[in-house]
C-alpha cells in the first residue's frame, strides 16, 4: 500500500482539494483508496457527505496514536492507497502521518512567503527522512507561461535534486477545483476532459512514479545499511550547497531563492 500525506503550515494551499483530487483520480485508475482525515475542520468529511458514492470512504482519525494502526489495517484489507489529509500547521497528528506515510506532498503557492512557510513542515519530513515534493497550486492561468520560464531556468541552474522535490504538472487555478469539493466529486469526476481532470490524473500518474521510484530507493538504501550496497544517496534528502551552508544557518534546506530562481507571476 502507498501512503500519501498532504501536510503544510499553511492553510488555503490546498492541501484538502488535493487529497481528495489525487484520490480520486487514484481510484479512477483503478485502485482501492482510502482517505484519512486529521483535520478536524473536517473538509473531507463534508465533501463525503455532500457525495452519492461510497467510495473512497474517508475516514476521521484524529488521535496521532491511531493512524499507524489504521494503516496496518488498511493495508491488511486490500487498501492499495490512502491519502491523508491535515491540519495546517505542525501537530502530533500531523507528525504521525508524515512518521507513517511514502511520501510527503506539500502543495505551495507560487510565492517565494508560500515556499519559504513551509520550513517547519520540511523540517518534520527531514526528521523522519520522508521523500517529498512540493505541488505548486493555484497558479495563475494567464502567468503559466512564466512560471514555466521559471521551471525550465530551475532545470537549468538548479541542482538536480531541486527538480526532484517538485511534483509535475503545476496546477493552475480553476473553479473547477472549487465546483467539485461543492458537488462531493473529484475534479476528474465534475469535467473528465477539462484542463484541471487532466492535470490531476498527470499528478497522480508522477506521484506514483515517484513512489515507486522511491520504493526501489528505500530497498537500496536498506541493503546499502546491511552492507551489501554502497554509494547510495537517500533519494532526496536535500543538503545545503557546499557554499552557501555557512551562510544558511537558519534555513538548512535549499530555497528556490538560494538557486536564483525568480518566482515571476505577479504575486
Ligand atoms: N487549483 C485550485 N484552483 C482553484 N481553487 C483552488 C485550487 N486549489 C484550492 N482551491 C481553493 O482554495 C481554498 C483552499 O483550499 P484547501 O484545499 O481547502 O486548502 P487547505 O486544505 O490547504 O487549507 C478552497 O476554497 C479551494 O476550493
Ligand atoms: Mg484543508
């Protein structure tokens, strides 16, 4: 089973829009999905009530202590992806899903005060050395072609861990995503042709890839610390770069600013 987190400080990101997105599009493609929710503001329990369809059932958990558990259980039942959906902000809850989960999603608005506020999410993922990736959400439609400058000078200049830490495609802004969570369906459900349908399921199709990736990652790195592979970097632990660690003492990551990328899209 692959475990999704979707976690920042932040709230408005879209955390929730994209837990119950991905998991939509995730059943779609034809697994068995199911969606924890810690937030107790309740987004997607509401969205469920809202929805004729059983599936994919959200289920509540708020004590931090019960989500590994839930988990086993799921898994243990033909779960094939949970999606865990939370609170904005850091707490146990939280901290216990990025503990439990593959892989960490942290949706980001294209502003460098939306990147640089998700430090204290980072520094939990860091913690438990969780792969992750920021999703740029909400972009604006008419800036697109900026922002796409702005990724192709990233692929340019920046290390090549920076453009693994960063989900494909970005997802612009788009009432759909609003119209949907209102109607209880997934934006893949409310217009299975239109732009932002198509943008979900080319997320779900690079979350996947990466988990996967990731997985065949993880089985090195554990016969790397049994002795029987070496030269194996954890998939995407970022590390300061070499001349700028002194500099960065606070910020023991790397910022889009730190690789001089300028975020242009009139935010
Ligand atoms: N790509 C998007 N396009 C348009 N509206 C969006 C998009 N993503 C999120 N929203 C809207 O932004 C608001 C905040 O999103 P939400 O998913 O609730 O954020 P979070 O869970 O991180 O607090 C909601 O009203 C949601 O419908
Ligand atoms: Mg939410």
């Amino acid at each position: 089973m692959y475990t999704i987190v979707l976690a920042t400080q932040k709230g408005g990101s879209g955390k929730s829009t994209l837990a119950i997105g991905l998991a939509v599009a995730a059943q779609q493609a034809g697994h068995n999905v199911r969606v924890i929710e810690t937030d107790r503001q309740g987004t997607l329990s509401n969205w469920q009530v809202r929805r004729n369809l059983a599936e994919p059932i959200v289920e509540p958990v708020y004590d931090a202590r019960m989500i590994e558990q839930r988990l086993e259980a799921f898994a243990r039942g033909g779960v094939t992806v949970t999606v865990i959906d939370t609170a904005s902000g850091i707490n146990a809850a939280t901290t216990a899903a990025i503990r439990h989960c593959d892989l960490c999603l942290v949706p980001a608005r294209p502003s460098v005060a939306d990147i640089e506020a998700t430090a204290p999410t980072l520094s939990v993922i860091r913690a438990w050395r969780k792969p992750f990736a920021f999703v740029l959400n909400q972009t604006p439609i008419r800036g697109g072609h900026r922002i796409n400058d702005a990724t192709s000078s990233l692929d340019e200049r920046a290390p090549r861990d920076i453009a693994e830490v960063l989900a494909q495609p970005y997802i612009n802004m788009r009432n759909d995503h609003q119209d949907a969570l209102a109607a209880g369906l997934g934006v893949t459900e409310y217009d299975p042709s239109g732009k932002s349908a198509q943008e979900l399921r080319s997320l779900w199709r690079w979350t996947l890839y990466k988990l996967a990736g990731d997985i065949v990652m993880q089985e090195a790195n554990e016969l790397k610390d049994a002795g029987e592979l070496t030269e194996v970097e954890f998939p995407i632990m970022l590390q300061p770069q070499a001349d700028k660690a002194e500099a960065s003492s606070v910020r023991a990551y790397p910022t889009w600013a730190d690789n001089n990328v300028t975020w242009e899209t009139g935010f």
